[in-house]
C-alpha cells in the first residue's frame, strides 16, 4: 500500500471514528420539543402535554400544569384540586364543597347549604343554634361559662302576653325550646292589680295563672267581706285589718285585725262589739263617729256610721 493509500486510510478512520461519539442531552425547557432523554415530561407551550394528568390522581376531574422551567409535570392535590370537585380541601381553606358538608348540619334544623366552598347558614333555623340571636330571649343550647351555676332572670324584666299586665314577681332560669325564658315560675302578683286568670306565656295551652284575691293593700271586696265576717264574727258588716298573701291567692289576719262596723251601717252603741271604722280611721277626733243626734251618748235611731 502507498503511502498516498495509508494516509486516506487513516484520515477516514479517524472520521468514522468521530461519528461513534454521542451528543449530550441537556434540558431546553420552553423549546417546543418534550425532550424524554433530558428528563422532560412536558412543555409548557403544549397543553396536550400535561393538562390531562391529574387523572389517575385522588383529583380526576383537575387540569394539571407544566413546570416552566423544569417542564415536570405538576398534578398534586393543590394543583389538581379546585372548588367544586365535589371533594373537600380542608388544605386549600374549603369549609365544604358542593354536597360534602363534613358532617355539618343546621343544629336547630332547616338547611345548611354550601356557597363557594363555604359553609352558608343562612337557611338554618337560629333558635337552637347556641347563640341567642336578635329577637331571642336566649337559647336553649347554649353552654354557659362552667362559674355560672344558673342563668337567672326577673320575670319583672321580661314582656307579658299582655302589655298592658305586666308580671309581678318570680325569676326563671330554664330557657325554652321557644327562645323564650320559661314563664312557668312567673306571676301577675305585685303588679300592683288584683288580676283575674291569665296567660302566664304566649303559646297555646300555655298553663293559666290562678285568679288573684288581693295585691298588696288592693282586694276584692267580696273576698274581704267574707274573710272579715270570718275573722270578727257576729252579724254585723264589718271590716277588718288584713295582709296579703305572697301569692297573692288568700287574706292573713294581723295581729290586731282592728274590726270595726263599716261606713253607711247602723251605728252601735257605746258598748257594742265593734265601734264605726270612723273612729279607727281618725283617732283623737272629738267629732261623732254616727250621724244623726246622739242621746246620752247614744246613737239615735237610723243613726248610721259615718
């Protein structure tokens, strides 16, 4: 062989041998071109690349996403995830997502509903909700600070079924199914009116309070006249000194009950049982007590006391 044959020998060897080196992958993440070999899963410019990749996933129904400068294919659950997937992302600050409501309901009834992956309860009934809201007088569910041992309030304090009748006494500490503070323990008596029977709440079949004989120094003269004639005895129309009681249901007697024969009836004499309640409602007075002449002291006939 020439020396001519050996060195185009040798010059083609050499190029041939330059064609068996391989070219490095690098990554060229935006070129248009998945490039496998470098590691590349997606392009960001080619959503056929990736957007399908969150099925498969625990978020099926998500588009996924093309890191732009790795071009790895992004399908997590922050990613794949969105409100209104009908799954809750309690990660993502969902409260509830479509018909999932984490076990949450309205708690005195009515419907709790979901809004832009957040609790709406608008729908539910307030009373029973464990907060007295405006219009309540409290709620039955609600939980007091464990230092209170009872929630008290003066029935004075609360509105009657009757306005113009307002409660007199009691206090009551149990809150109804109503939002209303129970009136059960409530009474008309000390409202300074001697009431017949009354609604003591405002449903129907709420429970009657009892017909008062007496409030205060106010009675019913039928009521005194029978307690009087009881108390002093004799036939005599009389009338007596009385208390009455803290239920404002009976007379008590006093310690005096001071009878005394009533205005308009006839006058006793000086002697008699009882004198005309004149002279016990103006002592000292030298003025008769019966009108009409007095004859040695005594009254005349038809004399009455004044």
């Amino acid at each position: 062989m020439s020396w001519l044959a050996r060195g185009v020998f040798v010059l083609l060897t050499g190029v041939c041998a330059g064609c068996l080196v391989g070219l490095e992958h690098q990554l060229s993440c935006g070129d248009g071109h998945v490039d496998t070999l470098a590691g590349e899963e997606c392009e960001p410019g080619l959503p056929n690349t990736y957007v399908d990749a969150c099925q498969g996933t625990s978020r099926p129904l998500g588009e996924a996403a093309c890191d732009p400068v790795t071009c790895t294919i992004i399908n997590d659950i922050d990613q794949c995830g969105f409100c209104g997937d009908g799954i809750l992302d309690k990660g993502a600050g969902e409260q509830c997502d479509g018909e999932e409501l984490d076990g949450q309901k309205c708690p005195a009834g009515g419907v709790l509903q979901c809004h832009d992956c957040m609790i709406d309860d608008t729908a539910c009934e307030l009373c029973g909700n464990g907060f007295p809201n405006f219009g309540e007088e409290c709620d039955y569910k609600e939980v007091h600070d464990p230092d209170d041992l009872f929630v008290e309030k003066l029935c004075t304090a609360l509105p009657a079924p009757f306005g113009s009748i307002p409660y007199g006494s009691g206090t009551t500490s149990t809150c109804g199914e109503d939002c209303r503070w129970s009136r059960l323990p409530c009474s008309y008596c000390g409202n300074g009116k001697v009431d017949g029977e009354l609604p003591l709440g405002f449903t129907n079949g709420t429970l009657m309070s009892p017909e008062e004989v007496c409030d205060g120094p106010l009675v019913k003269t039928s009521e005194l006249d029978a307690f009087c004639a009881s108390t002093c005895g004799g036939d005599e129309k009389v009338r007596c000194a009385f208390t009455c009681a803290d239920d404002c249901l009976a007379l008590q007697q006093t310690t005096d009950p001071q009878c005394c024969i009533k205005k308009g009836e006839t006058c006793p004499d000086p002697d008699g049982l009882y004198p005309c309640c004149w002279e016990i409602d103006n002592p000292g007075s030298l003025e008769s007590p019966c009108s009409g002449e007095l004859i040695d002291g005594k009254p005349t006939e038809g004399a009455r006391c004044r």
